[in-house]
C-alpha cells in the first residue's frame, strides 16, 4: 500500500506518521526531515536547499524529483508512506509518474483537515527532540520531564522554521500550492478526508479505520 500524507503544516502530519510506522509497519518518508538533514551538511546543495527552508518557501521541483526518484527506484514492496510531498500539482505529477515507471499506483491520500486557527498555536508551542526527531507540544503533549525526551533524552529544540513570521509565510505556500492538490486526488477518488482535531491516539486509530488497516505485530 502507498499513502500520501497531506495537510497543513502543524496539523498533525509527523506526529501520526510516526504512530502509523509503529502501529501499521509504514516506511516513512520525511520529505522535510530529508531536506533539513541535507541542509545541515553544509554542502552546496545543503546551502541552497536551507535557503528555502529558512525563508518558508518550497525547495525547487529539480531538486524534489531527483531526491523522490531515488527513493522510489529503490523502495521496498511493503507499506510506503510519503509525508510532506507532494506539496503542489508538479510533485503530484512527478510521484504519479515515478511510481508507474516501476508499476505501482498510488492508494490514498490521506487528509488531515485541521482549522486554520488552531495552526499557529500548535507551532508556537511545538519542540522537536534533536536526537531522535519525536514531536511534542508543550501545552497538548508536554515531555515528562522538562525539555528533554521522554525517549532518549535528547534535548527539545524549536525548528528554525517555527517562527510566527516564516511559519505565515509557510500557510500561504500551503493555501496557494497545496490545497490544489487536495482537489487533485478528489478528482481521482483517492483522497480520504479526516478531521484532525482528535486526540493523537484516536486520530491514528481512525486512520487504520478508515485505511482498512489491520494493526502490525511487533517484531
Ligand atoms: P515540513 O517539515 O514538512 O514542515 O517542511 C519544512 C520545509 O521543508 C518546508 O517549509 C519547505 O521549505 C521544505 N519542504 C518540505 N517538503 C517539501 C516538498 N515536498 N517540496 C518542496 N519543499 C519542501
């Protein structure tokens, strides 16, 4: 099975992802944990990539198309789940294309619908573990411990692009290029809609639901 995983930022997207991996066995793609890693290397694709991130706007489609068919030429059998990709009508070309070159389709593209107005809070109080990347939220899914992981104790650190200023900036990426491509699988049928205001826990369980899943045995 292949998913998308579609939303506006800080709707919930990582978060779920991470729970569907654990519970349903998805290999999770990170579209942006991909391009921050690349961006921390320094390289110069790192610095040019980084010069978008930082600024809330979309990395170009070249640099977007050789990263995602690589990792569609080498991509195993089982569950896929894209996060974060595709963000405008070009990507979504782009991954209907490299997935039939290897005679695979695309299964659903899941939407979480989340209000406008819960966005920013949810951002503002976001932190991020800089060891193994787990998401918290400081009022909704707090660390036991303060700011460090709950996990591995890592430290609990703001995205550089978690400011009020560049995350505006990245709602209106998202309203101008993305919410085409909601329409997009629509017209195909393969969007899956679901609101996203439920309790993280509940929220992965409706997904299995609603995606007919059946939960992974630990190994
Ligand atoms: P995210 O971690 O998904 O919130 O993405 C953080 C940033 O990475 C975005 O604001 C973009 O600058 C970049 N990015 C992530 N995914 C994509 C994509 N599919 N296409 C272009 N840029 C992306």
């Amino acid at each position: 099975m292949i998913i998308v995983l579609l939303g506006p930022p800080a709707s919930g997207k990582g978060t779920q992802a991470a729970l569907l991996r654990d519970r349903y066995g998805f290999y999770h793609f990170d579209t942006g944990k991909v391009l921050r890693q690349e961006a921390a290397t320094g390289s110069e694709l790192g610095q040019q990539i980084a010069s978008y991130i930082n600024r809330g706007e979309l990395v170009p489609i070249e640099i977007i198309r050789a990263l995602i068919g690589k990792f569609i030429r080498e991509m195993g059998e089982g569950r896929i789940m894209f996060d974060g990709f595709p963000r405008n009508l070009d990507q979504a070309r782009v991954l209907g294309e490299g997935l039939a070159d290897v005679e695979r389709r695309l299964d659903h593209a899941l939407y979480l619908n989340l209000d406008r107005s819960e966005l920013m809070s949810r951002i503002i109080n976001r932190r991020v573990c800089d060891k193994c990347g787990t998401i918290y939220n400081l009022v909704s899914a707090p660390p036991k411990s303060d700011m460090l992981c709950d996990r591995d104790s890592g430290n609990l650190v703001q995205r550089a692009d978690d400011t009020e200023e560049v995350f505006a900036r990245r709602l209106e990426v998202y309203f101008e290029q993305t919410v085409p491509v909601l329409d997009y699988y629509r017209e195909r049928r393969l969007l899956r809609e679901i609101p996203a205001e439920q309790p993280i826990s509940e929220l992965a369980a409706s997904i299995g639901a609603l995606l007919g899943l059946e939960e992974h045995a630990p190994a």
